[in-house]
C-alpha cells in the first residue's frame, strides 16, 4: 500500500511537470507569433492616399482606360454649372464620374476615348490632370491637345 501511494505521488509529480511544460511551450510559442505580427506590422507602413489618389485607384481598378481629373482652374469648390458644363462637354459614353477633394475635383473614368474637341472645350475651364492607361503615344497627344 505504501508502495501504491509513493508510485501516485511520483505520477501526480510528472503529470503536474508535463502540463507546466505545455503550458510553457504554449506561452512562447504565442510569444513569438505575436512578435512577428508586430515586426510585420513595423516593416509595411500604412500608406495614407488622398481622396483623389483613393479615387483614381478605384477608376484603374475598375479597368477604365481614360481616366482624368478635373479642377477649376482657380482651385475653387465644383459648383453645379461647373458638373453641368463637364457632363455636357465629355463623351456620352463616360462611365463615372466621382467628385473628390472635398469637391475641389472630379475624378472620369472612361472605356471610350477623349476626343481632343471634348478636351480642348473643358480644358478652357478646368485643369486636366490624365492618369490613362492607354499606349504611351496616344497619351502625349491627348495631353498636347490639354495644353493648347
């Protein structure tokens, strides 16, 4: 009997080591995950974009190919003669527009081209920013056509 007793001392001694060793493993192991994630977190700043940048990103996204920012030229707010006259003066088939910059911008995002009659008209009121992907050539001469 005493040797019964002394046998489940030494087998509550080993399980009681066993669980703290677990539980040490455990904790370390979190440990070190959790310092990754800081590291990780550390290492990729977060980058903050404008309204405008977030929605020009939103217009590449969405694949328009023709995408401009509008702004008056005196840097003013957009009023409703301002989004009328650039509505009635871009292509029919421009597929969004956002107003942007605290309404100091509109961001379009077209499929179909910019002629350069429709840049030129609106180029008289507004400052034409181009963010197009298309082909680098075609691009030069739409930004000729802004500047005249």
């Amino acid at each position: 009997m005493q040797e019964n007793k002394s046998y489940k001392k030494v087998l509550r001694i080993a399980l009681s080591a066993f669980c703290l060793i677990l539980i040490s493993i455990s904790l370390a192991c979190e440990s070190s995950l959790s310092q990754k994630n800081s590291n990780n977190a550390n290492t990729s700043p977060e980058v903050k974009l404008t309204s405008v940048e977030r929605d020009i990103k939103s217009m590449q996204t969405a694949n328009f190919e023709y995408i401009f920012v509008f702004r008056r030229k005196d840097g003013g707010i957009l009023d409703s003669e301002d989004k009328t006259y650039l509505k009635v003066n871009s292509p029919a088939d421009t597929n969004r527009f956002l107003l942007s910059d605290d309404d100091k911008a509109v961001v379009a995002g077209s499929s179909y081209e910019f002629k350069p009659e429709n840049l030129e008209k609106l180029g008289k009121r507004f400052n034409i920013e181009n963010y197009s992907s298309v082909k680098k050539v075609e691009n030069d001469n739409v930004n000729q056509s802004i500047n005249k």
